[in-house]
C-alpha cells in the first residue's frame, strides 16, 4: 500500500514537472530590434524597442541592459503600438549599449539585442576625400556630424586657404603644386578636425573631367544656347564629339576650348519637359569621356530666380532678381502679404522704403499671380550700424488693479543720451533714465498709446499700443476651452488650436516668453525664472485677447 501511495505522488509530481516544462518552452519572445531617435541639445537619446512574441506571461516584462534597470510594461502596450521607448539615455560616445527583454513569470522566457555606440553632441568628421584631377583642380568632399558652425576652413600642407559652407560641399579649387595633405576642421572649433593625404588621378592616360554648363536666356521663339567647359589631359589630336538626349551636336577641336575655355551648343528647345544631359567624348578613344546632367530648361512658363531683398542701416530695402520668358513689362511687390506698389522689371534692381518690422516680400507678374516667387528680408547685425540709435519690444500694460498704472518696458540700441522721454497719446508726459527701466507711470484712463524717444533725438522713437484686457480669471479661459496649469518647473496650456499667440509677461512689463504656430499641448519650462507675479496674454484666431495671472513660487 505505501509503495502504491508513493508511486501516485512521484506520477503527480513528474505531471506537474512536465506541464511547467511545457510552459516553459512555449513562452517565447524574439527578434528583439532597437531604433533610435534623434540625439536632444542635452545630448541624450531614446530609443524604440519591438520584438515577437507567444505564449508569454500575464504579469508583463522587464527591460534591462547595461547594468540597469528600464522598467516594467504591459504586453498589451506592445500589441497597439508595435513598440515601447526607452530613455532619456546619455549618448556619450563611450557606452555600447545593449537591451534584454525578460518575461516577468518566466526569466528563461528572453530575448536581448547588441545596439552599439551612440554619439550625440559630438562635433566630427568622417570619409574625407581629396582628389586632384589632371587639370590640376582640387576637389573635396566629407560627411560631417554635429557641427554648430555652417562653415569649416580649410587648410593644405599647415597653410589656411580659406573658408567655406557645409551646404557647399563637395568643393573644388585649384591644387598648389605638390601639395600632399589637407586638414578640414569646423570654423571657430580647432578640437573639430580631421586630416586626410590627397590623391592624385593618374595623368598618362586620356582624361576628360569636370564638365559644366550653363544655359543663355531663352529667346523669343522659345530657343537657348549653353555653353560647355571641362578640363582634359592627354587627349588624341583629332578632337571631341558632344552627344546626349539622342542627338550628336558635333566634332569640335581641343584648341577651341584652349582658347576661350568653352564650346556654345544650340540653339535647343526649352519646352519644359526634355532633361537635358551632355557627354563629351574624345574621338580617337571613346572610353574618354565625362558627362553633366544639366536638367530641364522652361522657355515657356514665367519664372523668378535669386530673389534678395536686403536691408540697409537706413531701412532702405534693394530688391533684386532673375525674371524669365514674362509677358508684362511690370511686376507687383508685396511686403507681408499687403500690396507696396508695382515696377518695371527693366527698373531691377529697385530700393523701396517698407512698413517698420517687414519681414518678408512677394514679387509676382503683373496681372499674373501664378508667376511669383517669395524670399524673407535681409536686416543687417546690430554690429554693422553702430551710430543707429533704435529700440525693439516696447510693452506697456495696463495694471490689472489699477487703471491707472501702466507698466512699460523695451530694448535700447546704440544710445548717445541716459534720458529717453514719454509720450502718452503724443502728449509729452515725462523723461526717465535708460537704467530704471522697467517703470510704472499713471495716466488718464482710457488711455490708448505710448511713445518713447531718445531724449534730444526725435529720430529715434517706438510706438505701442497700452495692452488692454489683461486680468480674465479661469471661468474666461474655460469658455474656449483653455486650461492653465502651473508646477514648480513648469507651465502647462491646453488650448484647441484658437490661439494664434501667447505672450508671457512679467508684472513689470517685460516679455519672458512669446510663442506661434502653437500645438494643442504647450509646455513652458519656468526654470530660472524669478518668483512673482506674471501675466499670460492669449491672442485668439477670432481677435479677442485673453489673459490670466501667474504666481510663479
């Protein structure tokens, strides 16, 4: 009897044994996969996990790797997502990172994924290419990573050449003679470089390079020439032939390109649809041959390029641009979407005086808006007109508790006085000290407008409106959907898109913080900010302004 009741427990127990086996082998979780974002201003990273998975446990999973912990997550955030995110993590250059998911039920139940090294913040350069061919020209190209400059210098054999953009590259300049090394490093940032020794192409055999060119302007029957330059070394005496798009346009003689650096073609169609592309072939060796593939040419539709609009000490803005295949001796300027005036192309380019604080122009055909073309003005740094005096963000706010108070704060430029002077609604009210700024004054009420000047020079002066309407409470914001709330770190505002700005102000006057094109979630970090009183203004799409008080602690 007791070999019989043993022999029943042993059954039970291997039964048990083999059904946790069981559950065992059937939890599985694979093709673990990693996807980075892009590295933030603090240098840090998050990164995308997604893997496969069956049979797996209720309590969720874990994530590890690299000696810490990630967390717990649900499976269920993996089955609407396809993905969980991990992070902030340091991009230090130095950490090969690594990932394991783990079954919360089941520690055998695992997979994990080698991701490797990530560098965020790290100015370098990679992949330097310097190849001079046998017409003696220089040309360069890198890939470049985290650079905070848009130019980098250059420089040959220990010696500056000069600087140049990123955006340009690849580059080419003619080669010093025997030169042998190049060095490239960011511009203002020695520690970012990188030296590379230059190839040399081998000149014995027939060469035929670095063809260009460039197109006339098209006539009146629709027609262009362009013109063909490229360099070449050992060449056959009995000349070249140029071909493309399935014509032959000719043999020509090397000594012509000697002597005037080009060869002209054409004239061709610019019908708006032909991509036109160039082959220059030497004619005693057909494998010596280079190609440009110039693009379409559109002798039918009015088009502007280069347009620049550029803005003087004075205000002064020169307007200048390319005009092609127009059909109207004029055209219409419009700064900011309003209406200047209209000019004749011939006039290019034309100077024109603009509303103050203009930020962008349109220049379009004359009686034909299809044809138009934008660019944003061109304001010269505050360095370059030092004898200007000018101020920017006047505010002047009334006080919420009291009509008659009304704060005013701006920036000043380029001062010869330590006076500036008070207008109120073009009435002189008083003179005050750059230095006490931001002040408080009252006046009148109903109130509409200040002015401020430079004591002694009528020149230099800003206008504003009194900013009215700035004390709605909470019930006010609700009524469009808008709530305000406030943290120790932070400012958040849940808006359904109504707003077309939100403007920050201390009780003083002055702006602390100003955003557009907002989303529905705005989040304003308040760190650093001094603890007090501040006022949210909120500009409505309908042109209502709304505001709420702030106690930042």
């Amino acid at each position: 009897m007791k070999y019989k009741v043993l022999l029943w427990i042993l059954l039970i127990l291997g039964i048990n044994e083999m059904r946790v086996n069981a559950q065992n082998v059937a939890c599985s979780i694979s093709d673990l996969s990693v996807e980075s974002y892009e590295c933030d201003e603090d240098g840090m990273f998050l990164v995308d996990l997604s893997f496969e998975f069956e049979e797996v446990g209720e309590s969720g999973f874990m994530v590890q790797g690299n000696g810490e912990n990630y967390g717990d997550f649900e499976y269920e955030e993996m089955s609407q997502n396809g993905y969980i995110t991990v992070g902030p993590l340091e991009g230090d250059g130095e950490t090969f990172w690594e990932f394991i998911v783990i079954d919360l039920e089941n520690e055998d139940c695992q997979d994990f994924v080698e991701f490797g090294v990530v560098e965020c913040m790290y100015c370098h350069f990679e992949e330097v290419e310097a190849i001079v061919d046998c017409a003696g020209n220089l040309e360069i190209d890198f890939e470049y990573f985290d650079t905070t400059n848009e130019f980098f210098d250059l420089f040959i054999d220990g010696e500056f050449i000069d600087y140049y953009a990123f955006s340009d590259l690849p580059i080419a300049i003619n080669a010093p003679e025997g030169a042998e090394e190049i060095k490239i490093s960011e511009n203002d940032n020695s520690a970012c470089f990188i030296e590379s020794l230059i190839d040399y192409e081998d000149c014995n055999d027939c060469s035929i390079s670095n063809v260009f060119a460039e197109a006339y302007q098209c006539d009146e029957d629709g027609m262009f020439l362009i013109d063909l330059t490229f360099g070449f070394n050992n060449v056959g005496d009995e000349g070249f032939t140029v071909q493309g798009n399935g014509m032959n346009y000719g043999n020509f003689e090397y000594s012509e390109m000697i002597q005037n650096g080009y060869i002209t073609l054409g004239p061709l169609e610019g019908d708006a649809e032909t991509f036109w592309e160039f082959v220059v072939m030497d004619l005693e060796n057909e494998d010596c041959q280079d190609f440009v593939e110039f693009g379409v040419v559109d002798c039918i539709n009015c088009r502007f390029d280069n347009l620049e609009a550029v803005a003087n000490c004075e205000g002064n803005i020169t307007i200048n641009f390319e005009y092609f295949n127009i059909s109207n001796e004029f055209f219409d300027l419009f700064i900011d979407g309003a209406l200047l005036d209209y000019y004749a192309f011939s006039d290019l380019p034309i100077v024109v005086n603009v509303p103050e604080g203009a930020e962008e122009i349109n220049v379009s055909e004359n009686d034909n808006l299809e044809c138009f073309m934008e660019t944003l003005i061109i304001y010269p740094d505050e360095e370059a007109c030092p004898d200007s005096c000018y101020f920017e963000n006047l505010v002047a706010i009334y006080d919420c508790d009291d009509v008659n108070l009304v704060e005013i704060n701006f920036d000043a430029y380029h001062t010869t006085n330590t006076f500036f002077e008070v207008y109120v609604d073009d009435v002189f009210f008083n003179y005050y000290e750059y230095a006490d700024l931001p002040i408080t004054i009252g006046v009148t009420v109903g109130a509409d407008a200040i002015k401020v000047a430079e004591n002694d020079n009528v020149d230099c002066f800003l206008e504003a409106l009194i900013e009215e309407t700035l004390c709605n409470d909470l019930d006010d914001l609700k009524d469009w959907g808008i709530q305000v709330l406030s943290t120790s770190q932070e400012l958040k505002i849940m808006q359904p898109n109504v707003t077309d700005k939100i403007t920050m102000y201390q009780v003083s006057g002055q702006k602390v913080w100003e955003g557009k094109d907002l989303m529905e979630a705005i989040f304003i970090s308040t760190v650093g900010f001094s603890k007090g009183l501040y006022i949210l203004v909120l500009d409505l799409e309908n042109g209502m302004r709304l505001s709420h008080k702030i106690i930042i602690e």
